[in-house]
C-alpha cells in the first residue's frame, strides 16, 4: 500500500524505465471501505462511553489510576508496566494508559 496523498508519476510510453507503459488517463477512484477499519464511529462511541458508566473500571484499571494520580515519572512508567503485562503490547499498554 501507498502512503496517503501518493500520486504515481504519469507513464512515459516507452517499454522500458521506471514509469515505463502505455499512456493513459488515470480515473479517480472511490475509497474502499476497508480503509476506514480501526475508525471510531459515532454509535460505538456512545456505547462504550454508557458502558464504562455502568460497569466502572476493572480492578488493573483502578490500580493505574492511583499511580497516574501520583504523577511522578516513575508510576507513570509503573502504570504502563502494568497495562503492558495485563494487555499484552506496548501499543495497547500505551493506548489504556493515555485513556
């Protein structure tokens, strides 16, 4: 997959180089769904938002919330540790720590 906002060099007609090939008009596409996966949307959002509401946190949540309170850079550090250990990632850990 390209990067965002990658434009590929018009072809020069010759059958040999980097942009080599037959000269064409490129069409623009529309975008396909797949690339919105991962993205929020505004229904789920709401859900987990009342969830959290009414379940509260989870005993490993509350436990990073009294080490970010602390707030030096250790526990902040401890904190992540934590989410790393019970979530598997740093990435994760990371995310659940910023939440």
């Amino acid at each position: 997959m390209a990067k965002a906002g990658y434009v590929k060099p018009a072809s020069t007609g010759m059958a040999a180089g980097l942009n080599k090939g037959f000269i064409v008009t490129r069409r623009e596409l529309k975008q396909k769904p797949s690339y919105r996966r991962g993205r929020k949307g505004e229904r789920v959002g709401l859900v987990r938002e009342v969830v959290r509401e009414v379940v509260g946190f989870s005993p490993y949540e509350r436990r990073m919330i009294e080490l970010i309170k602390i707030g030096s850079a250790s526990t902040f550090k401890r904190a992540l540790k934590l989410a790393k250990k019970r979530l598997g990632t740093h990435r994760r850990g990371t995310k659940k720590r910023n939440e």
